[in-house]
C-alpha cells in the first residue's frame, strides 16, 4: 500500500477561503476516490496561508479487478430472426468484446442485452493524474482570481506544487496561458524562520519536513498551540485570555508557526467602554483581550490593560513585535476615547436631524424616514399588546432614538457597535434605563444562535424595526429566492417567530402585517398588490421551517397544524402565533406518548367522508346543521348527543389552548362513532336519499370541525 501527497502552494490565502477550501477537500477528495474505486486507509487534509495539502495513506498500487454489468440495447433492435442487428453488432465493438458474450434478460420494461464484463484494474498514479487537477480547479470560493494571462481561477496565485507517490514524484502540470506549474519534491518552509526550499523525500514525511522548516501544516494542531500559548500568556498577568471561537479560527489561518505574544496598553483607556476595547482587539486587530479573573475580582471579569496578539514571525523578537503592536493598539484606543469624548458632548435625541443624511435603502429614503415608520408600527404593536402607561412612552422614546447612534463618530469608525454605543450614549444622557437597554437589544439577534430581546421595550422596538425592513424590501420586490438574501429577511422574520413564543407575545402577526403592508402601499403607489400575501406565504414558511428544524414537530405534524392550501388555518396561524406553537408540540407529544393512535382512525375517516359534504369547516353546533327528524338508526341520536356533549369541552380547549380535554372528549366519543359507521346499528352515510345522506355527512363533518380544533388530520401520516 502507497501514500500519496498533493501540496499545492499558494500566495498567502484568506483565512475564509482556507477554511472553506479544507472542508471541500475533506468531502470531496474521499468521495472522488471511491467514484474510482481507489480504497484507502485515511485522507488528512492539511492548510497554512500559503498552501493546502492532503495526505493519503494506505492506497493500492492498482485498481482491484472488477465485474461490470452494462445494459446494451433492447433485444427487438438487438436481433431480427435471431440474428445479431448492427445495433447487436455496434455495442459489442464499442465494449471490446465479441457477439457470443451479450445475453438476454428480462426487465421491467422488456427483454434488453447485458453483457458482464472484467474490468481491469488500472495504475492509482493514471488515475491520480487525471483527480488532482480537478481537486484544484473545482474548488469554489468568494472573489475568485485570474493570474497571469491564463483563465485559471484560484483565491491566490499558485506557486508551486508537490505530489509525491511514496518516494516517486507523480509528474501533474497545471498550464495556465503561458506559465506551467510542474509539480516536483520541493516545498516551501517559513517565510522568516526557513526561507530556503523543503526537500520532501517521501510523502509519510510531510508533516515531519514542514515541522522541520517551522511549518505546522495540521490546523488542529496549529489551534491547540495557540489556545495554550494564549491561555499561558494571560495568566503571566494574572489573567485570563477571552478565547472567541471564531476570532480563534480566523487567527489559525493566517500563521504557519503560531507564537503567542502578550502586549500592554495605558490603563487610562480603560474608562471607555469594554466593548469599544475589545471591538478594537478583536475584529480590527485580531488580537485576544485579557480580562481579570472573576475570583480574584469577585464579581463578572473585567478586563485588562493587555492583549494577546498571534505572530506568525521571530519567536525570538516577541518584544519588538509587542512593541509595534502596542504602538498601533494605542492609536486606535485614542481615537475611540476622542470619539466616545466627542459624542457624549451632546445628547442622543441631537442626533436625529442627521439620519436624514444617511440612506436606508434608495428607494426607500433616509434613515430618519425609517425612524418615522418604526414609530407608526411600534404604535400599532403597543395598542395590539395593550401595553399603557409610563412603558408605552417607554417604547415610544426608545422607538425614536434606537438608531441615533448611526450617525456618532464611533459608530461611523465602528459599525459593529450599533446599538451598543446607543445604550451608553442613552444612559450618558439621561434617558431611563429601559429606553436605553431596548436601543441595544432592538438590533437582537445579530446571528444565528445570539439571544433575542429580553426586556418588554426592547421587544416591542425590535418586533417593529424587523416587520418595517420585511415590509418594505418586500414591497419593492426584493423577495428572498434560493441562498441570496442580501437584507436577511429570513433572519429577521425567523427572530419575529422566535421572539414572539420565547416572550409569549399575544401577536395577531396577520393583522399587524396587513396594517403595515397597507401603509406602504399607500405611500409607494407602484407596489405588487400581491405583498400581503407575498408577506404571509413567507412568514408561514418561517413557521414552518422553525417547528421542524428547531423544535422538532414531525413534518406531518406541521402540515397537520397549518394545514395543506386551508386559507382558514394558514390565517389562524398568523392570527394567533402562539396557538399554532401549542398545537403542534401538543400533537407531537400524543404521537410520542401514544394517545394520538387513540383517535386518528376515527377522526381521519370522518374527515375522509366528510370532504363529500358540503359543511362548512367552522361549524360546531349540530342543533344548527342536523335534523333528528331524519335520524333512522339509534346509532345516529347517540352520535348527535355525544356532538352536543362535546361542545363545550371544544370551546373550552381553544378558549384556553387545553387541547389535551379535546383528545380525551374525542376518544370518548370514539366507540359510539364506531357504531355509528360499523356497528349493529351502523348506518350507510351514502343514502341515496339526498337529505338523509346530507343529514349524516353533517354528523361527521361536525366531528372533523370538532377536531379541527386542534388540526387537521388529513396530512397526517398513519400510525405504523
């Protein structure tokens, strides 16, 4: 068995793209592999800024010989008088073989000639050959680039390349226009520490070779190291290291010989907010911030006048590096004090008048404009929530001023901290406490997995800032299709969902979205008259998608609760946010107790049956649709009385969202239903007397609207 080794080298490569790239060859290489039959013991796929490898261990010289089964043409074309045709003929030269070897079986679709062949193994270093450059070339990324006068695309020119088969190079050539990459034995070490090439005797050696030349090309490894070094560097000064998993990842990436260096700053520039130093740590400069250990403080850390930084140079000069580290960390913290000085000058309201210079989208005006119609539907959300008094005005201040703070120097210099410098700034000013926390929470969440809103005014400004964006792209036409999603309205209408079942929140969501939609349109004459239904059908597969990937309901259960084209549930779901979150963890929970199996062979045939009915779906009272005057079986007064009896329980259940009383109602009609359709006294639904037949479809039908309560059994799938 042989290793293999692909190393291509590279100008320094972006972080993203280096991650990205791994995962694809981690993917797709093993698959490429087995598509050609080439078994093997493992694929490592290794990365540093300045190249990407794979190892692969445990290869055979050749392809196994293999048995192959090809399906030739039908046996009509095939033979005439049992004698081969030239389509016989044709597909026997094309696979090499004579007449004698096809035979005839039959198909599904008739009699076709197969013939089963020995495929020969061919040479793993033909194959190899042939993969690499498609390993290459087939990679996908952002901003791709041409280099050279060639139409080759890769994140960064390529330099160089290595393949090696065990000890023999496995001789690959990428052109690209007039240059040619010839792959060789020779790589390259560390720019700093190892400027001399890296001979590679054989491909076991890899790792070994570029450890040799102070390159750590395993970026698990590489992590590990640093996650050490940082944690050990903040501890020399009595602290510990805040390790971001993503500012982590970023920083493997973008060094071959990690070396943690441990910088200091004026302690003076810790009056400025914590957030402001760490904005500037971490998504400016990369480096960790060292906060102060909780127990020797005692209370949440806070942090200290250091920062790790990641160098990719001379362990041996740390202490310049730190030097010129420094340098630059106190040149960016002066301008934030100047900033967060300057902005606090004056108040957060005295901001507003320049929102109309900032734009929110061109066809949509300024941000002050904006403002304005977030003050119109947080309006509408706090007269729908009945929210009054001292927390109305609340929403109402918080509403006017949650975006002031866009157009404050430190914002403009850090966008990452809207909403943050809002809330300081409010408090700086002396807004209330709630005004400015809601300013903060508004712009929650600001990725997947970040908290949602957690005070009464923050929900209600951040509920009105999403519905207002939803609204608006929508109304112009800007509707979500496939992965582009440039104003992350899926984001913003999953947070609308999330937030109104975390708080539960009494939403009419369709009553809002009409309200709103309607405001639009009056103001923008040229809208789609569809928007409102545009707005709905995407917040209904918001819901749809959440209770599935997120809370976990059976996909049928989900088709069950709203419903399969049913205008009548798909508005209740709107209507009531809430309820449709109950009934579908409620139905979730009887499929996984079992009760579930207790009514559904009932409740789905009379809603099978009834669909022969002309009732309508809301009804309840049978003494409004039934005529017992028309009853000939005993069978159908105990039906009628039990649909009396269950009225009550079914008002009760959906008044109060206890639907588990419906189930129990409903499985204790069960076997008087049974005799009604199957036992001694059954009746034949189907007379052929119009009014009886109508008289007893109605009995069912009123039992299906009695479940429909709850959901529509329809779409649900029958318990195995």
């Amino acid at each position: 068995m042989a290793t293999f080794l692909l190393e291509v080298g590279t100008e320094e490569l972006p972080a993203g793209f280096l991650d990205s790239a791994i995962t694809q060859w981690r993917s797709r290489i093993p698959d490429s592999l087995a598509e050609h039959f080439l078994t093997n013991d493992a694929v490592y796929v290794y990365g540093t800024p300045r190249r990407l490898a794979v190892v692969i261990e445990g290869l055979p010289v050749q392809q196994g010989d293999r048995e192959e089964e090809i399906k030739g043409p039908p046996a009509s074309a095939a033979y005439k008088d049992g004698k081969p045709t030239k389509a016989a003929e044709g597909f026997a030269k094309k696979q090499g073989v004579e007449l004698d070897a096809l035979e005839i079986r039959p198909t599904e679709k008739g009699d076709f000639v197969f013939l089963r062949k020995t495929i020969t193994g061919r040479l793993t270093t033909d194959i190899l050959q042939e993969l690499v450059p498609q390993w290459i070339s087939k990679l996908e990324g952002k901003r791709l680039m041409r280099w050279g006068n060639g139409e080759m695309r890769f994140s960064r020119p390529l330099r160089w390349l290595v393949a090696l088969f065990d000890p023999d190079i496995l001789p690959i050539q990428l052109d690209n226009g007039s240059e040619s990459l010839t792959s060789d034995r020779i790589s390259s070490g560390h720019r700093v520490l190892h400027p001399q090439p890296v001979k590679i005797a054989t491909a076991s050696d890899y790792i070994q070779s570029l450890e040799n030349a102070f390159v750590s090309v395993d970026p698990d490894h590489r992590q590990s190291i640093i996650q050490d070094q940082v944690k050990a560097a903040a501890a020399k000064v009595g602290g510990t290291a805040d390790i971001s998993p993503d500012l982590l990842q970023e920083v493997t990436n973008l060094v071959e010989w990690p070396t943690a260096v441990l910088g200091k700053f004026d302690e003076d520039f810790l009056i400025l907010p914590a957030e402001v130093i760490t904005t500037v740590m971490v998504s400016h400069q990369r480096y960790f911030p060292v906060l102060k250990s909780a127990e020797t403080s005692g209370k949440s850390p806070e942090l200290l006048p250091y920062f790790i930084t990641i160098s990719n140079g001379d362990p041996a000069k740390s202490d310049l590096i730190a030097l010129g580290n420094e340098r630059v960390i106190r040149a960016r913290l002066a301008d934030g004090q100047f900033f967060y000085e300057t902005d606090r000058a004056k108040p957060l309201e005295a901001y507003l008048p320049k929102l109309e210079e900032v734009t929110f989208q061109e066809d949509l005006g300024s941000m002050r404009q904006k403002v304005d119609r977030l003050c119109q539907v947080a309006a509408l959300i706090t007269e729908q929530l009945q929210i009054q008094g001292e927390q109305k005005e609340q929403i109402a201040r918080a509403t006017l001023l949650c975006k002031a703070d866009l157009v404050t120097q430190m914002v403009y210099e850090f966008p990452e901290l809207q909403g943050v410098m809002g809330e300081k700034y409010a408090r700086a000013c002396g807004e209330s406490e709630a005004v400015a926390t809601a300013i903060y929470e508004h712009y929650l969440p600001r990725n997947a997995g970040d908290k949602l809103p957690e005070t009464p005014v923050g929900q209600v400004v951040g509920l009105a800032d999403k519905l207002d964006t939803l609204v608006s792209i929508f109304g112009l036409g800007m509707i979500p299709t496939g992965s582009s999603d440039p104003f992350a309205l899926r984001r913003a209408a999953n947070a609308v969902i999330n937030l109104t079942w975390t708080a539960n929140l009494p939403l009419n969501l369709g009553e809002l979205l009409g309200k709103i939609a309607a405001e639009f349109t009056a103001s923008h004459p040229k809208t789609s008259p569809d928007l409102l239904s545009q707005l709905q059908e995407f917040f209904l597969q918001r819901i749809r998608t959440l209770l599935q990937e997120e809370r976990g309901i059976d996909y049928d259960l989900v088709n069950a609760v709203l419903g399969e084209e049913d205008a009548e549930y798909s508005q209740r779901a709107l209507e009531d946010v809430l309820d449709v979150r109950d009934r579908a963890l409620f139905l979730q929970s009887i499929r996984n107790n079992g009760s579930l199996d207790t009514i559904y062979e009932t409740v789905n045939r009379s809603a099978r049956l009834a669909k022969q009915g002309d009732l309508e779906t809301t009804v309840l009272d049978p003494t409004q649709v039934l005529k017992p005057e028309l009853f000939q079986k005993s069978s159908e007064q105990g039906f009628y009385d039990a649909l009396i009896r269950l009225m009550p329980t079914t008002q009760a259940a959906r008044s109060q969202r206890n639907y588990q009383q419906l189930v129990d109602a409903l499985a204790e009609i069960t076997p008087i239903v049974s005799q009604f359709f199957d036992g001694e006294d059954s009746v034949l639904v189907m007379d052929p007397d119009p009014e009886i037949r109508r008289n007893r479809l109605n009995s069912i039908g009123l039992l299906r609207n009695h479940a429909r309560v709850l959901a529509d059994f329809g779409p649900i799938v029958k318990p195995q």
